[in-house]
C-alpha cells in the first residue's frame, strides 16, 4: 500500500487538448527522426532542465548582439554570418518561450524564421538588394519591437 502511495505522488496528470496532441504528435516526428530520443521520460527531463537555465538567462543582451550581428551580415555579405545570427536568434526565441511561454514569445517568432528562409537562399545572392533589404528589415524590427530604440 505504501508503495502506491510513493507512485501516485510522481505521477502526473495532463489535461489533453488539441495543443497537447499537436506536441506529441511533433516529439513523435522527432523521434523518428533521432532528433529527440524515443523515451518521453527523458524528453521531459531535459526540457526541464533546458527551460530552468534558459529561464535564467537575460534576452536583452543576446538581442543587442543579433542587432549588431545582422547590421554585420548586412555590410559583410558573408553568407556565414546569417548562419550565426540564425543560431542566435533561435537561442533568444527559445529563451523567451522558457520565460514567458509561446504565445508572448510568438512576436519574435518571425526573426529566426525568416532567418532561417535567408539562410536557405543561393549563397551567391547574399549582398543583394532584396536580401539586404529583408535583412535590414529585421534589424529595424528587432531594434524598434523588441529593443526598443531607434536602428542606427
């Protein structure tokens, strides 16, 4: 009897909802991909230890780099550099999901999407006018919305 008693006080119970079916359905896909491992016990463990330390972590400073890394990218034309301000940005969105849950976080959302499409682009068209232009847009974006001041 005792022994129930231990097991019931570590388990868990979810209210499962179209959201929760959409999470599993995703973990299931990454699974097979061996992106995330098969064992959601220890898929649960890592999130919560990734969402304590992410939750630590002061955006601000990580958004003033992607700010100066993108006007970077804008004047290098190295398609490396997006690279990095992709990792970056997709840092800085997964610390705002930690600390403030996705919905508030879905605004920056757009950033290390769009990121990720320009990342994807020829590598030969980096330093064109379109992508210059969408890259300075984010840099606006990011400088105006998420920090605040004006894109110097």
């Amino acid at each position: 009897m005792e022994k129930m008693k231990e097991n019931q006080r570590h388990s868990m119970s979810l209210t499962f909802g179209p959201r929760e079916k959409q999470v599993f359905e995703e973990i299931d896909r990454l699974a097979e991909k061996q992106i995330l491992p098969e064992n959601r016990n220890e898929i649960l463990r890592r999130g919560l230890h990734a969402t304590r330390y992410l939750a630590e972590i002061d955006e601000r400073p990580l958004l003033s780099l992607l700010s100066e890394h993108l006007r970077l990218v804008i004047k290098s034309h190295r398609p490396e550099e997006i690279a990095i301000a992709r990792n970056l940005s997709f840092a800085i969105y997964s610390t705002m999901i930690a600390k403030y849950g996705i919905l508030r976080a879905e605004t920056f959302e757009t950033i290390p999407m769009n990121l990720r499409l320009l990342e994807q682009i020829d590598r030969s068209k980096v330093g064109s006018e379109r992508i210059t232009k969408s890259l300075s847009e984010l840099a606006t974006s990011l400088d105006t919305i998420f920090l605040k001041q004006p894109a110097s």
